[in-house]
C-alpha cells in the first residue's frame, strides 16, 4: 500500500513568510497597525514613518487613518531615523517602522547618536525580528537585541502576541524617550487574553506556576513555551513560565525571586542569537546576585542561518514547541 497520503505536505515558498500562528489558533490582523491608531487619537503629536514598508510592518492601517501624519521616506533607513529624530525635536512622536535588519543593523549609528544620546522621543518598531522569517540572513533579525542592548537610554521591548503588542503601542507612546520594540505584524497570535495579561514597561509577568521548571522567555517564545508547559504536564512535569517583555529595563527583581527557588530547573528561551540576548542578561544578574539555579539557555546558534520554509527552519534551529519539550525531557532525564 502506498504511504503517500501519510507523508507531510511539502512547504512551499509562502512558509518562507508564513504566519508564526499554529494551524487553528486565533490571530487578530495588524495588531500595531490598529493599536496605533487607537493611540493617535489622544496623541495629536504621533506621527507614522517608515521608509518604503509601510504595508509590510502594518503601518498601512494608520495611513489611511491619518494620511497628513504618515510620512514616506524611501528606501532609506539612515534617513528615516535622522528624521525620526528631527521630528522628536519639534515635539512629535515618531513611529517608525522598518524592517529589524534594516534598523539595526544599517541604520544603527543614526540610532546611537541621533536618537538614543539625545534620548529623543523616538518609537522604533521593527518587523521581522529574530528568525520569523526564512529569507536568509539578509532579512533574519538575529542579533538586533544584542546590538539594541548596547545603547544607553534605550527602552527594549519583544511583544509576545497580538494583545501584548498592542498594550506595548500605548505604554510606548507614554513613555517618555526612545524605544526599540520587536513588531509583530500580519495574522498574528492571541494568547495572553487567557493569562489576565497587562503590560507594564519594565515588569515581568509570571503567566503561570509551577514546581520543576521555570521557562524565562521572551517574544513569540513565551508562546511555545506555554505550549511546551501543556505538553509537558501530559507527562507530570510541571512548569512555570515567566514573560519578559521588556528585555531592558531588564526585571531583575522578579527574576532572582523566582530563581531562588531550589529544586527547579531554569530555561531561558528566546528568538535571539544565545549571544547578547535576554539568555546572557539573565545569566548576568543571576551570576551578579550569586544566583545558582540549574540553568540552561534556549536561543539561536551564533551562525548565519539558513534560507527556507520558516516551519522548517523553526524545527531545525529548536525554536519549535515540540523541540522545547524534546530538550527539557532531555535535561529531566
């Protein structure tokens, strides 16, 4: 009897730029797209900017809500953030959106000097962040937060799904200096509605308890850590997942506190290269406040990654619900 009907289909270029969402999860479309736009209405002062990607980093929505207020600078990212500053200077509030390759990495001396040493009040939000993409290492995120982290003055956020993006876009816009913020954009997930979420800039939040592991996460990894956690509790471990939404200020607090407890194993999962992550930032202050959990780190290898279908690429690179859970019997065993 042939087996083909029990083979996976074969992915296709499209799971190049798939949605993050599993198959029958809820999404809510253009989260930040329709979150700033709330916003814009009591903030006469935000304005929307982007340099040729305003339909790819869902800026789109605010274009057509407020089209005096969006402005298009091209395909120049040094531009877009020189001019993101000079707004910031004449009283405005900037959003500006690029890719997270592109803002980092092309345009990251504009961000260093420009923006971040006068501590104007700029928004950065950057789609594409970490590997949510299959495009390669042109369009691959992977080290954005390293390099982001080294900036002085610089407000850090990585949303985990549609309703933590859009309480971020508020808590940003009140807040009163620069801001690098991972975008999620598209169909994105709806997760946290079920944990009692609110976002507090600079707060971890411990979405749930438990006695043999502590998931420290951040991202679209708090997601497949919570599922991990369901999975794992199929087999009688029981995990705890705290998110970390804003990697700096980074929550030391909150994180030595539940750190201290003996007995439980510490897994720091992100969608970041392992160097100059949340992983390395929570190692730091648990080795600063002589900490000593059972620790280990869950992140992407320090290598350029792969071109491919993003499911694929997910699997690959550990970054997948069913890898989690592989690793953490592993470490148990």
């Amino acid at each position: 009897m042939s087996n083909v009907a029990d083979k996976k289909p074969r992915l296709t270029t499209s799971a190049m730029i798939a949605s993050i969402a599993s198959e029958g999860q809820r999404t809510v479309s253009a989260p930040f797209g329709h979150a700033l736009v709330k916003a814009a209405q009591t903030r006469p002062g935000i304005v929307g900017i982007t340099a040729d990607l305003s339909k790819y980093t869902d800026l789109h929505i605010f274009a057509g809500a407020y089209p005096e207020r969006h402005f298009q600078m091209g395909m120049a990212e040094q531009l877009l953030m020189g001019a993101a500053g000079g707004m910031a200077k004449e009283g405005m509030v900037p959003f500006a959106t690029t890719y997270a390759v592109f803002a980092t990495r092309r345009a990251y001396d504009f961000i260093h000097q420009v923006i971040a040493e006068e501590n104007l009040n700029v928004k950065i939000c950057a789609a594409l962040p970490g590997l949510t993409t299959g495009y390669g290492p042109s369009h691959q995120a992977t080290e954005d937060i390293a390099l982001m982290r080294g900036i002085p003055n610089l407000t850090i956020i990585d949303p985990c799904d549609a309703l933590d993006t859009e309480q971020a876009v508020a808590a940003a816009a009140d807040h009163p200096g620069p801001v690098y913020m991972r975008l999620l954009r598209g169909k994105v997930p709806l997760v946290l509605d079920e944990y009692d979420y609110q976002f507090e800039l600079g707060k971890a939040k411990l979405l749930q308890d438990g006695r043999d592991v502590l998931f420290i996460s951040s991202g679209i990894m708090t997601m497949r850590s919570l599922e991990a956690a369901k999975a794992l509790a199929r087999d009688n471990v029981d995990v705890a997942v705290l998110h970390v939404p804003t990697i700096k200020p980074l929550d030391t607090d909150t994180i030595l506190e539940l750190c201290r407890r003996s007995g439980r194993l510490v897994v720091v999962v992100e969608n970041h290269s392992v160097v100059g992550g949340l992983g390395e930032a929570v190692a730091a202050a648990l080795m600063r406040a002589q900490v000593m959990p059972e620790f280990r780190h869950i992140g992407l290898p320090d290598e350029f990654l792969a071109a491919g279908a993003l499911p694929t690429l997910h699997d690959r690179y550990g970054l997948s619900t069913s890898s989690l859970v592989c690793a953490v019997k592993g470490w148990l065993a």
